[in-house]
C-alpha cells in the first residue's frame, strides 16, 4: 500500500500509481474538495447500499481509477465498485475507520436488513490529512476511533494474527488511548487530531494484517439489520467481547492493555466508550426482543469463526444482553 499525507501530494500520488482518469466517490459534504478527477460522484450513504454501489459503478465507466473521500461508507462504496471492476482505489480517509486499508468491503441489502460484500476490491493508495478531521463530531469521532481500537484489540488474538499485525495493533492501541480523550474534549486539537488519525493508520494496517474478531461480527450483525453507525456499535462490543475472550486471549489482552498504559484493558474501552457517548445498544435503538436474531447472525460471520474462543448464538446471546 502506498500511503502520503497532506492534500499537496494528491497528484504525485495518482501519478505515482498510473491513475489519469479518477472517478471521485465521496458524499454530498466533501463533493466541493479541491481534488482534480475525471468524473464525480456524490451520492455515497451509510453502509454502501446496493443500489448506490450500483449507481457509482455506472459512473465509473470510462474512468481507470477510483479515489474515495470519506468515511467507511465512501470508502466501501468504491471497493465494491473495484470489486465488479478492477478498478485501483485510493482512499482519502475523513475518519478512523481503517476500512482504506482492506480488500474487505461491505454492501447493504436494505429491504432484507442484511450487510453482506466481499474480499476482491483492489485498494493501491491511501491520502491522509488531518485537517479533513477537524470538523468531524464527536460521535463520529469517538465511534470510529473505537471501531479502530477493536481493529487493535482483536489483530492480537484472531487466528490471522501474526508479528507485525501485533506491532501496528501496539502502536495503534497506545496512539488511540492516550489522544481520544484530548479530541474529545477539544475537536479543534490539530496535534491531538493527529496522533490519533496516526493510530487509526496503524490500526488499519493491523486490521489488514490479522483480520476481525468476534466483536466486529457483533457490530456488522446489529450494522446490517438496524443501519446504526458501525464505529457506535464496536464501542459498545468490543468490552463483552474481550471479556468472553479473556479466558483463551489473556496474555495477548494484557498486552493490549500495557499498550494503553493500562493494567485494566476492558475497563480503559469501556471508559473510552463512554467519553464518545457510548454505553449500551437500547440507547442506540436495538430492540431486546430481536437479539436472538441478530445471534444467529453473528455466529456465522468470518469475525466469529476467526476468534479464538468458538461462541455459540446462545453464548452470543447472552453478551448481546450484558450490554443491552
């Protein structure tokens, strides 16, 4: 992957990866960025729809690259597209998502309520500046940066794991702790804004590395059936996954811990959780009596097989409860 920073190196960037026609993928709020492209495209919406990977696809023709602008949906949007297409992407991350770090993308079928996608999308580039950051809310501050720190916390026990997935998922864990909080109480922080873009590119790359775990499959279940935000959803479950985890991942959740200068790693995420607002999935609208099917969703997922502690629907069942 190759990675810049700062806007200035966009067109060195396409040069660089032979990219000369771009179709840009963003939404209607970065759509006036100053980002030369062949062709644009503005109508991204939460969880890449079908239809809108679709209409993207057909405004794709022509062109011999994609560069998405955004968050996990924009930059989903575009994978999806390269997936059916071939098409490179380079991603302009404007959250902590980490998904520009992925072939992984994920569509979702909205009348079946259902998130699903694929593993074929062809990422070359990404283009970080901290300054697209700036004016992001807090709750979508705070909700992707979680989702990043899952991203850290499950590359250190998931079957994929592997020695330097661990060092990124280290250097992001510890990045992330210790600049959230400062975001949080400050959203103008350039540095603190930075350090924390920083850990969310580590995390990434450990996400690319290992792979997800039970506490992603958790969000993508509940993501795909209620729409709800999924950096909201991984502050909520990544806790009561680690905790199912501990007995089998103890030593690899100490060291997530010692990264985050913690001797407490469950109590430090849910603390983190709660500075961005996060706390249990009734207040995001989950209905308990639907749990058990958003169980068996999630045990079939590739997060789920992927954790090192198998967990059946019921077993799921029941930490979807703790935190309900």
């Amino acid at each position: 992957m190759t990675v810049r920073w700062g806007l200035s190196s966009y067109p060195e960037l396409l040069a660089e990866l032979g990219i000369e026609r771009p179709l840009l993928v963003t939404s209607r709020r970065w759509e006036a960025l100053d980002l030369d492209a062949a062709k644009r495209f503005s109508g991204v919406r939460a969880h890449a729809p079908a239809d809108t990977v679709e209409a993207a696809r057909r405004a794709a023709e022509g062109c011999d690259g994609l560069v998405a602008v955004g968050g996990g949906s924009a930059i989903d949007t575009a994978k999806a597209v390269s997936a059916e297409t071939g098409l490179p992407v380079v991603s302009v991350p404007t959250t902590y998502s980490g998904s520009e770090w992925t072939r992984i993308y994920g569509v979702r079928d909205e009348e079946r309520g259902v998130k699903a996608g694929g593993a074929s999308a062809n990422p070359v580039g990404i283009l970080y500046d901290v300054d697209l950051t700036l004016g992001l809310p807090a709750a979508e501050t705070g909700g992707t940066a979680l989702n990043a720190l899952a991203h850290c916390a499950e590359a250190l026990y998931v079957s994929g794991r592997n020695p330097e997935a661990d060092r990124e998922a280290l250097a992001g864990a510890r990045l992330i702790s210790d600049s959230l909080p400062a975001v949080l109480a400050d959203g103008d922080d350039r540095e603190a804004r930075h350090r924390l873009l920083e850990g969310a590119m580590h995390a990434g790359a450990a996400l690319a590395g290992a792979g997800l775990g039970l506490g992603h499959a958790m969000a993508q279940a509940l993501g795909g059936r209620y729409g709800l935000p999924h950096g909201a959803l991984n502050a909520v479950c990544l806790p009561p996954a680690l905790r199912f985890n501990e007995p089998v991942a103890a030593a690899e959740i100490g060291r997530f811990g010692e990264a985050m200068e913690t001797t407490e790693p469950i109590a430090r995420t849910e603390e983190l959780a709660r500075l961005a607002g996060f706390e249990r999935l009734r207040d995001l609208g989950v209905p308990e009596q639907e749990l058990p099917l958003v169980a068996e969703a999630t045990a079939v997922r590739g997060g789920a097989k992927a954790n090192p502690r198998p967990a059946s629907p019921d077993e799921i069942l029941q930490l979807l409860r703790s935190v309900w």
